[in-house]
C-alpha cells in the first residue's frame, strides 16, 4: 500500500475513536481522499480510452484483475449507495442526476457481479467524461453528509428498514458475488462505513489502478 495513503488512513482511524480529535480526523479523511482524487484525475488525463477498458490482469485474483473504468464505476456506486441510501436516507446522486443515461450504463448496481470479459465490455460502453462528472458530485455529496454527522453518531447501526430499502432499490445484484454486500455493510456501525467504503475501499481500487496502469501505459 502506498505509504502516505497508508499512514493517512491509520492517523484517520485513530482521530475519529475519539470525541476530542474526531473534527481532525474528517479533515484527514478528506485529506486521504483528495489525494486519491488527484490520482484518479491524472489517469483521466494521461490515459487513453482503450487502456480505461483493458483488462491485462483477466485472470488473476485481486483488485488489478478488473479494468480502470470499472474500477472508478464500482468504487462511486458503492459509496453513493453507502452514503445516501443507508446513512442519509435520500435520493442516490445516480438516480437524482439521470447518470444512468448520461453515463450509458446497462447497470445500476455496483458491478460486483460482472466477471472477466463482462467487466471489459461494460467499460467499453460507459461515456468517460460522464463517469467522472459522476464521481466528483458523489464525493463531494458524500463529504457533505460525513460533515453534518455529530460524533455521537458513529456507533450508529443501519435501521432494518433502511437494510429493506436498500434490497427493494436492486442496485445490488442478487448475485452470490454482490448479495453479501448489504450485510457486510448493514452489520457496520458508521465509524465502520467510514474506514471501509468511504477510505480504504478507495485506495484499495486505486492502487490496483495505478497497477493496469503501469502493465498497460
């Protein structure tokens, strides 16, 4: 892992344990996910269309085994659905900016269940520029509910009616590859959605990026 991105993630993770350094810890988060921003950013600048789309890992397990724009999709999907349906209880940035259409996605869901040569001809059909507009308003929607959470909230759980509402919207598959996903987020607390989807999640995805884009590039 890169160790600035690393050592951020660690500092966050220990500042928001605690009422007194909590406001810095959101700054450090942010601190975290801007940097990783940029690095999303120099990709969108310094790689071609079809590198986005290559898959030079098809075969292996891991992160890097996917294509950079399914990565980015997947990582936005994720906390959008994340931040809004099961945290704030409002309308998904997706939905509320027609992104589907704007974007010309074939899914909605966070494509956990697309494997392989599935994951390369998805990408070849998304609108790049869309995909990005796409992910700066979900960050920016995201921090702005993380900065409106007292402290006090963090050991919240996710209500069983937002769990409910969140199945009845179908933008997890059914999949066996993506179905666990609403579990594994809805047995979180939201400290616990912090330090996974809206951090290392992130960084997870972006180094395994920055891995095709060093094979490819």
């Amino acid at each position: 892992m890169n160790k600035e991105w690393s050592e951020l993630n660690k500092r966050m993770q220990a500042q928001i344990r605690k009422s007194d350094t909590y406001a810095e810890g959101i700054d450090t988060l942010f601190q975290l996910r801007n940097q990783l921003m940029k690095t999303l950013t120099l990709l969108y600048d310094e790689l071609s269309r079809a590198e986005f789309n290559a898959i030079p890992f098809i075969n292996a397990d891991g992160y890097h085994s996917k294509t950079i724009a399914y990565s980015i999709w997947h990582i936005f999907r994720i906390e959008d659905i994340v931040a809004h349906v099961l945290i704030s209880g409002d309308e998904q940035v997706f939905f509320a900016g027609h992104y589907q259409e704007r974007i010309n996605s074939p899914i909605i869901t966070t494509g956990n269940e697309l494997q392989k040569q599935q994951i390369a001809d998805f990408s070849k059909q998304l609108d790049l520029r869309e995909l990005y507009s796409y992910i700066f308003e979900v960050k920016e929607s995201t921090e702005r509910i993380i900065k409106s959470l007292p402290y006090l909230d963090l050991k919240k759980k996710i209500p069983e009616e937002r769990k409910e509402y969140l199945k009845s919207l179908h933008v997890v598959s059914n999949d066996e590859n993506a179905i666990w996903l609403i579990d594994y987020w809805c047995n979180k607390d939201i400290q616990g959605l912090i330090q996974m989807p809206f951090s290392r999640h992130w960084i997870m995805h972006v180094e395994a990026s920055l891995r095709i884009r060093n094979k490819v590039h």
